[in-house]
C-alpha cells in the first residue's frame, strides 16, 4: 500500500487521509490529488490503482464542475459520486487546485462517507490546495 507524501506537502494530510479510511466502515482507499491528476497523498491503495484513480477522480472532478457552471441555478459542484456494482467512489474538490477521492466497499454508508469527506476538507483546507505547475522556461 503507498502512503508516501510528495515533498512540499504536510505529513498531516497523509495522516488524515488514514484517518478517514480508518473511521469510515468500508473505506478502501483515500487520494488527494491535483485537479490535472497528480497523486500528492494516498492511503490504502497500491500505487498503479493510485494514479488510475487520481487520472478518473481529475476528470470527474472537471465533470462536475462544468455541470454547476452550466446547468441554471445549481450552483457549483460539491461532490461527485459514482455508484459501481461492488464500490462507491467519492470525489469532491479540496481547496485550490486539489480534489479527495475515496473508494469505498458498496456497503459503505454514502452519507457518513460524504460527511467525514467534508469535515476532513473544511478543517484543513489550505494545507490541500495544490498551486498550478509552471511551465519549464520556454
């Protein structure tokens, strides 16, 4: 399992991605990624299935956000949930630049896993946002 923390980023995120795993029943995995794919923290998930999920939780965070934009009167997106025949996954954004996907065992309580998600983001917000890649002196 890969819970290494990229340099730069707090030790605590990675410890409160184990966290949310270990209190949500069924919980399988968290990643914290940026909002173009990047795996930043991981718990719970072998590398390859880490940034497999980093690349679809990018795009479905990207999803989400264009149906708030476009869609009348919704506002913008808090939260996308994929329901699978054996897993849930969760995706919601997680300060600038930055998402937190969780999968999750389809016995898991979608509402508990939503609500810990969001307490998790709120509380530490800054410490996940993810500042934009530069692009190398051209």
């Amino acid at each position: 399992m890969v819970s290494d923390v990229p340099a730069g980023l707090p030790t605590e995120v990675s410890w409160l991605l184990t966290r949310l795993v270990e209190r949500v029943p069924h919980a399988r995995g968290a990643c914290l990624l940026s909002i173009d794919g990047l795996v930043r923290a991981v718990h719970g998930l072998d590398a390859d299935t880490a940034e497999q999920l980093a690349a679809l939780a990018s795009a479905l965070c990207a999803l989400g956000g264009a149906a708030g934009r476009r869609l009348p009167d919704c506002g913008e997106a808090r939260q996308v949930v994929v329901e699978m025949a054996n897993a849930l996954l969760f995706v919601c954004t997680a300060g600038d630049g930055a998402c937190l996907a969780v999968l999750a065992g389809r016995e898991a309580d979608a509402a508990v896993l939503g609500h810990e998600m969001t307490v998790l983001v709120r509380s530490v917000r800054p410490a996940l946002a993810t500042p934009a890649r530069q692009c190398g002196g051209r």
